[in-house]
C-alpha cells in the first residue's frame, strides 16, 4: 500500500545526500538522514532501521498514520491524498476500476447477447408436421422415423382446422350464407376425398377446391 510513498523518500534522502557530497550513499545512511529530518524537524520519533525494513519490504503497509504523514511532509506535500494525486496512483486506481467496470459491463453483455441468441433461435427453430390418417400431427426431425416426404411445415391452421371425412348425402356441406363447408381433392389413385378446409392435399399437395352441387350430386349422393 506504503510501497510508493517510501521508494519516493529513500529516492529524495539518495539525492540529498549525493548534493552533500556522498557519492554512494547506502540504504543506512539513507534512513538515518530521513529518520534525523522526521525526528527534529516534525518532531516525530522514528527509528532508521524501522525506516529501511519499510523499504525492503515489497507490500509494504505502515500502520502509523504519523509515519505516513510525516514521509510525506519530508517529500513536500501536504497529506497521502495530495502525494498518491500527484505522483498517478489515483489515475492507476481509476483506469483499474474504470476497466474492471468494463470487464463486467462486456461480461454482461456477452452473456444478454448469447441468452437473446438462444431465446431467438428457440421461439424460431424449425417446427415439423406429418399427415396422420385424417389429421396433421406435430412431430420432432428425426429422419430415422419420417422421411422427408412425409414432413411438413408446420402450420398451425392446418394442425387445427384441416380434417378429413367422408360426408355422407344428407352433410350440411354448405353454411347459410352458400359458402362451402367441404373441400375436396383426388387422391394418387385418382380418388376424391374430402376435407373440413381450404388447404393443399395431404398427399399430393393440390389445392383443394369448394364442394359444387355437381361433385355433391356425381360423387357423393350418387
């Protein structure tokens, strides 16, 4: 934490002692002449050994706010806030935390992105159905039980709406307002069969056409 601040003091105590004439002062004599300022000048009782054990230590935490303070009166500022402002760590700390922000803001987007991905390819993954005897039925692809002839898109109208039935002479194959009730359509043996709606032949794919008077009377009542 204190790391920063003491290098800085041990720099400044190297180069005052340089201006007084040492050409290479040790790390004692460093800490003597630091701990000679702090003790007369401040008034602050340090020991220089306790000043180079800071120093050599690479995580280095001072537990004496007076220590601190006094470390950085000795280096010409006013108080840790107004050092660490000026020599960048506060910068550092803002561009770590700006980036961890970022880190997270990119992890969450990533993770909306690939739910919004998943969500999207759900709600439109391909839906399959078959004809069943009279009926659509909704089935699962699975080409070892169907073949591709027998799949068809899904269509939500047909699986409701589209049967197919044998009406009989006396059907009420008209509503009140003489629109058809009954489509019809042959068959590959060329055979009509009838529905309960427009649609396309289940097993030919024509469209299916209204029921006529003439088909009722030909086919059907016959």
């Amino acid at each position: 934490m204190h790391r920063k601040l003491i290098v800085a003091a041990f720099d400044k105590g190297k180069k005052d002692l340089i201006e007084k004439g040492s050409k290479n002062p040790s790390d004692n004599a460093i800490s003597e002449l630091i701990a000679n300022h702090i003790n007369e000048v401040q008034n602050i009782q340090v020991n220089s050994r306790t000043l180079r054990n800071y120093y050599k230590e690479v995580n280095v935490n001072i537990s004496r706010n007076d220590i601190v303070q006094a470390l950085c009166l000795y280096l010409g500022f006013d108080s840790y806030a107004a050092f660490i402002s000026n020599t960048g760590l506060t910068n550092s700390k803002s561009f770590l935390n700006k980036f961890n922000k970022s880190k997270y803001i990119i992890m969450i987007i990533i993770v909306v992105g690939l739910l919004s991905a998943l969500i999207y390819f759900k709600i439109n993954e391909p839906r399959f159905m078959i004809w069943k005897g009279d009926h659509y039925e909704e089935v699962d692809l699975d080409l070892d039980k169907y073949s591709l002839s027998e799949l068809k898109k899904y269509n939500q109208d047909r699986i409701d709406n589209l049967r197919k039935i044998d009406p009989q002479c006396g059907f009420d194959f008209f509503n009140a307002d003489n629109s058809p009730r009954v489509w019809y359509g042959k068959n590959s043996n060329k055979e009509y069969e009838y529905f309960t709606s427009l649609g396309l032949h289940p097993e030919t794919s024509k469209t299916l056409k209204p029921i006529t008077d003439f088909i009722i009377k030909n086919h059907i009542c016959k």
